[in-house]
C-alpha cells in the first residue's frame, strides 16, 4: 500500500511539474511576443540595442533591459538608451509579474495610457527625463505595491490624482518639472512612509495642505517654482525628520510658523521669492529662533517682508554656507559675532534692507561673496530603484 501511495504522488508531482514548466514556456512566449510588437513601434528600429530583442520562445534569453524570476518578466530597464516611442502598445495586461519598470532618460512620447493600473505587482515606475504630455490617469491608484513613482521632468498637465493618495507603501513621489496644475491633494497626506515629495516646477495653486504635517517620515520636500498661496501650515512642525524644505518662488503670505524650529534636523530652508512676514513684529522672533536648528546649512529667505533686528542667535550656526536675508525690511546693526562665522560662511546677502552700522573687522575673511544678490545653487536629490 505505501509503494503505492508513493508511486501516485511521484506521478502527482511530475504532472504538477510538467504543468508549471508548460505554462512558464506558454507565459514566457507570450510576454515575448507582446514584447516584440511594442518594439515594433519605436521610430529608430536600427538602435543597437534593440539587437537583441529577437523572435524566441524565451522572453528572458538575452535580451537587453529584460530580467526575469521564475521564468516570468519581471524587470524592464532600458533608462538612457535612446529609444523613441510611446507607451500606446505596451503590453500592459500581458505582464502581471512586472515589478520594475524604468524607462527614464530617453525619447517617450504621448501619453500614459490607463491601462498602467493593470501592472499590480509594480514596485518602482521611473518615466523620468522623456516626452511625455497629458494627465497623470486615476488608474495609477491601483499600484498599491508601488514604493517610487517618477514621473519628473517631462510634458505633463492637468491634475494630481487624488488616487495616489491610496498608493500607501510610497516612499519616493517625484512628479516635479512638468506643467502639472490644480492643487495639491490633501490625501497625500495619507502617504505614511514617503521620504521625497518633489512637486517643484509646476504650475500648482491654492493653499498647501494641513495634512502633509502627517508625512513624520519625510526627509524632503521640495513645492519651489509654483503659485502656492496662503500660510506655511504649523503642522509642518510635526516633520522632524526633514532635512530639506523648499518653499521658494510662491505666492505664500502670512507669518512664518514659529513650529519650524521643531525642525533640528533640517540643513536646507528655502523661503526666498514670498510675502512672508514676521508675526508681531517681534525683534526677529523666527530668525532668532533658528539659531537653535544647529546644521543648517542654507537659508535663504530674501524677497519677503521680514522685519525687525538681527538676533546674535545666527551666530550658533556653525555650518551654516549661506545666508540670503536680502531684500527685506530688517533693520538694526549686523551683530558683531558674524565675525566668527568667516570660517564656514561662504554666501551672505543682506542687501536691499534698512541695516546700518559698520561691519565686524573680521567679516570678510574667508568669505567668498558678501552682500551678494541672488546666489542659488541647488541640487534635487532623487532617489533611484
């Protein structure tokens, strides 16, 4: 009887085994073929790298950008290659086990279609530095895995889908550099686990949402170059673990959050290009305040309505590279203890103000630019998959 038994389950685990070996090599052919005809229709078929994107039976043999895990598609990366085509035919419902897909950095053009929501294992959809116009589809909601989305540096228009707010397993959202609109949604403030929110560069409006206070695991956020209005919400306090924060080049008013210096971490504040004020008129309440924020390294806070003195607490910051308070109405002398800031100073512009008095004797010592208008040098870190 157990000779039996055995003999069944050895038959049962070859039929099981020829089963999946079958419909591995039926999937595979499948994907292969779908495959081959979006690559039909790219403009410059005579690419180099298309060489190996040839009729077989196995859609993981070789080809460029393709790798495979248990006989199924599952990374597509052909960043930077050149290629010119849209995403009008790409095999979106024949590639269910895909969970990389990165075709930044070369000549997509067109629109996302939204069959993109079929591609429900996706990790990461990089589509960054292409061609690519229209909305951003509501579909997108439905890639509940997704942990990056890069959409940045393209022709997109219309909206922030509202749906990207179910996209809970976020870490990475950079749809920065495009000619997006509307305002920021309020559900993503939703995505718990985001670590980047680039939004730069577009022609978002409206107020910033209270609830982006609730991203505690944001290290970055960039909403510079927009037409943003209202107040820098207090519950930005809540985010103390930011080490960049870009407001820069809106339309923002009102005081500066005194909750800001909750921020210890944070090394890059840009507030330049608004109509901020200093609530009360207080002696420069917010700016003695971030003598406390010991590593900052840039702020630039010029072309606002910032008033009152400059406090001696600025002195504290010992890392500080760059200080742009020009074209304000602070008033009062340079403290005297900016002297000793000559040392990691590079950048100090306080031009257009109502100062007065004479400069420390040490002031210029190792400082590369004084009184300098409208230096910027930044860098949009984005974080790869």
């Amino acid at each position: 009887m157990m000779m039996v038994s055995n003999k069944i389950f050895l038959l049962l685990l070859q039929f099981f085994t020829l089963l999946y070996l079958f419909a591995n090599t039926f999937a595979s052919t499948e994907e292969t073929t779908a495959l081959l005809k979006w690559k039909s229709t790219f403009k410059n078929q005579n690419n180099s790298l298309l060489a190996s994107w040839k009729p077989s039976s196995d859609a993981c043999s070789g080809r460029y950008g393709v790798i495979c895990f248990d006989g199924r598609l599952n990374r597509l990366n052909i960043n930077n290659s050149r290629f010119i085509g849209t995403l009008h035919d790409f095999p979106f419902s024949f590639l269910p086990f895909l969970e990389y897909f990165k075709l930044s950095m070369n000549n997509f053009y067109g629109t996302i279609p939204p069959e993109i929501g079929n591609l429900t294992n996706l990790i990461c959809l990089d589509l960054h530095a292409n061609q690519i116009s229209g909305t951003i589809p509501s579909q997108i909601g439905l890639l509940v895995k997704l942990q990056i989305l890069h959409i940045f540096d393209n022709h997109l228009n219309g909206p922030i889908p509202e749906e990207i707010g179910y996209l809970r397993s976020l870490t990475n959202l950079s749809l920065g550099e495009n000619f997006l609109n509307g305002s920021i949604p309020a559900s993503l403030g939703n995505l718990y686990n985001l670590s980047f929110l680039y939004l730069y560069l577009n022609e978002l409006s409206g107020p910033i949402p209270s609830e982006l206070g609730n991203l505690k695991n944001l290290n970055y956020l960039e909403l510079s170059n927009n037409h943003l209005t209202g107040l820098i919400p207090s519950e930005f306090g809540n985010l103390t673990n930011l080490g960049d924060l870009g407001l820069s080049n809106n339309q923002l008013s009102g005081p500066i959050p005194s909750s800001i210096v909750n921020l210890r971490n944070l090394y890059t504040l840009f507030l330049d290009d608004n109509n901020l004020i200093e609530k009360n008129n207080l002696k420069g309440k917010i700016l003695q305040c971030l003598g406390n924020i010991n590593g900052l390294w840039y702020v630039m806070m010029s072309h606002n309505n910032l008033r009152g003195e400059l406090p001696s607490s600025i002195c504290n910051l010992t890392s500080l590279q760059v200080l742009d308070l020009g074209r304000n109405n602070l008033m009062g002398a340079i403290p005297q203890c900016f002297g000793n800031m000559s040392g990691h100073l590079e950048v100090l512009d306080m031009q257009h103000n109502n100062l007065s008095g004479t400069l420390p004797t040490t002031f210029s010592i190792g400082i590369i630019n004084v009184l300098l208008h409208g230096y910027r040098d930044f860098h949009y870190l984005q974080s790869n998959c």
